[in-house]
C-alpha cells in the first residue's frame, strides 16, 4: 500500500465514522419523539455508533451537529455534483440533475427531516451547514459560466438554490403530501434557477 492509498483509507475510515456517529445520534433523537434532542446524551450516542465519548467529541462539538451531520455533508458536496455534469449542458439544466441526483437517491428519511425541521435548534444547524455549502457550489457555478467565484451571480444563485432545497423539504413534510421529493425538489429549483444563464454570469 502506497502512501496515497493510505491516506485514501483514512479518509474513508474517517468518514465512515462520522457517518456512523450521526446516523446513531439521528437515531436515538427520534426514538426518544418529539423532544428527543434534550433526552439523548453524548455517551448513548457514542454507545450506539460503536465509538468512545472522546472519538464523538473528536468528530462533533454538539448533538446538533452530529444529527444534521448526513444534511451537512450531503450540501457540501452539492458543488461537486454539479462539477461531474456534463460540460455543454445549460445551467440551469445542470444545476438541476446535480441538486436532485445528490439529494433524492436515497430519497430523504421523512422522520429524521421532519425532526430536523420541527427543532429549532436542530434546524438552525442544518441552516448553518447550507450557508456552508454555498461557497463550493458558488465556485462550481462561477467555473462553469467563466464567471469569477466572488461575483454576485453565482454567489446570488447559489443562496438561491440552497434556499430552494430547504423549502422544498418543508413542502414535501406538509401533511398529506405523497409526491416524490424529486418533484417537489425540481418545483422549488425552477422558481429561482430560470434566471441562472451565462449569460449573466458576470453582471453585478
């Protein structure tokens, strides 16, 4: 094993124990019902995730983090999404395929989305963690308009987009709605991504 593939399998081992540490607090969160976030202590959640309290606190400095921690990571890589589309597709287009292809397979878990955005405190951390990803899919969108990543239109369409997801979500968790989050997702996403042409990309 090279020094490359080395550091490739810690990367994973790592992720895989964030992932694991999240999905457990996610988990417990639930099952403890509405108020479950104030009933759910950081060694269950270590317990349940196969993991010492001092390897949770080496990956989260909250409860709140670690629940939102699927959502978070999932936004960051929203710019690297749209990187892997192809290179003629229009904007628009583009942005569209990237944002429901990332977020819609799987399809979101309704009880741990439903928890996330019924909790205050649970939902302004999910807020900080899309106010974070705007940067990488802003710069993704300033590459391929030719735009400058500090211009105001990616970073406009970027903020728009993310603010789209987030109220995607909260239509989809309106009672009694069956649709796939896709289509509620693509709904959202052509209210704020017609304007999104290169044309505009360096205006402002």
């Amino acid at each position: 094993m090279n020094d490359g593939e080395a550091m490739d399998l810690r990367a994973r081992y790592k992720q895989a124990t964030r992932e694991a540490i999240g999905t457990a607090a996610l988990r417990l969160a639930i099952e403890r019902g509405p108020h479950g976030l104030a009933l759910v202590r950081v060694q269950e959640i270590a317990e349940a995730a196969g993991v010492s309290p001092r390897t949770y606190n080496n990956y989260f400095s909250s409860r709140e983090e670690a629940i939102c921690s699927f959502q978070a990571d999932q936004a960051r890589r929203l710019g690297k999404a749209l990187r892997a589309r192809p290179d003629g597709e229009p904007l628009d287009q583009a942005v569209t395929a990237a944002v429901i292809g990332h977020l819609t397979d799987p399809e979101p878990d309704r009880a741990g989305l439903r928890m996330i955005m019924s909790t205050p405190a649970l939902e302004g951390e999910a807020l900080k963690a899309f106010t974070m990803a705007e940067e990488p899919l802003a710069e993704a969108i300033a590459e391929r308009t030719g735009a400058h990543a500090g211009d105001m239109f990616p970073q406009v369409t970027a903020a728009a987009v993310a603010g789209a997801v987030r109220i995607a979500g909260r239509h989809w968790l309106a009672a009694g709605d069956t649709e796939p989050f896709a289509a509620v997702l693509r709904r959202a996403l052509a209210h704020v991504l017609p304007a999104a042409r290169p044309g505009g990309a360096g205006e402002g």
